[in-house]
C-alpha cells in the first residue's frame, strides 16, 4: 500500500510539473560588429566607395545592409539581406546596387 502510495505521489507530481518548451531556445544571432566587419571586407566598401547606412544581424547568422553606392555621378540607396554573414564579404556595387554577380 505504502508503495502504491508513493508511486502515485510521483505521478502526480510529475504530471504537474511543467512541460519543456514546444520551441527549442533561438540559435546565436550574428552581431552588428560581425556584419559590419564582413562588409568592411566586401569589394563594396573596400574598392568601391559604397557607404554603409544601416547594417543589422538578420535572421539566425545572417545580415541586412542598406549602403549608398556611386553610379553615374550620382549615388545609388540600395539594400541587401544575406542569410549567411560571410556573403557580405562577397558583396560589390553593381552599377549602383549591391549584388555579387554584376
């Protein structure tokens, strides 16, 4: 009886103990100083005179950039999301917009 007891009280107790979370924690988001150091490395902003507005962490390692590029004696506002950080070091100004494949 005593074990009954006892074996009831631990289901009971484990039946109100809480659930684990339905959603697993967020992975490490990229920083802003990640992003902006890949951009700093970028054809973009090293040769190619565009310079950076906004940069963000975007998602769970990538980064979004707005930067204002030169074209046609002008400049150019354009923006670009990349799911992974290291795609920013890729980035070049394509006739005034960011992109890698001009």
């Amino acid at each position: 009886m005593n074990k009954t007891i006892l074996a009831l009280s631990l289901l009971l107790t484990a039946l109100a103990s809480p659930a684990a979370p339905a959603n697993p924690p967020e992975a490490p988001r990229a920083t802003v100083q990640e992003c902006r150091a890949y951009w700093n490395i970028s054809p973009a902003a090293s040769s190619q005179r565009c310079v950076v507005q906004t940069i963000s962490p975007f998602g769970p390692d990538g980064c979004t950039v707005t930067a204002n590029c030169p074209y046609n004696g002008g400049w150019v506002t354009s923006g670009m999301t990349v799911h992974d950080k290291w795609e920013l070091g890729k980035l070049k100004n394509c006739s005034g917009r960011l992109g890698t494949d001009c």
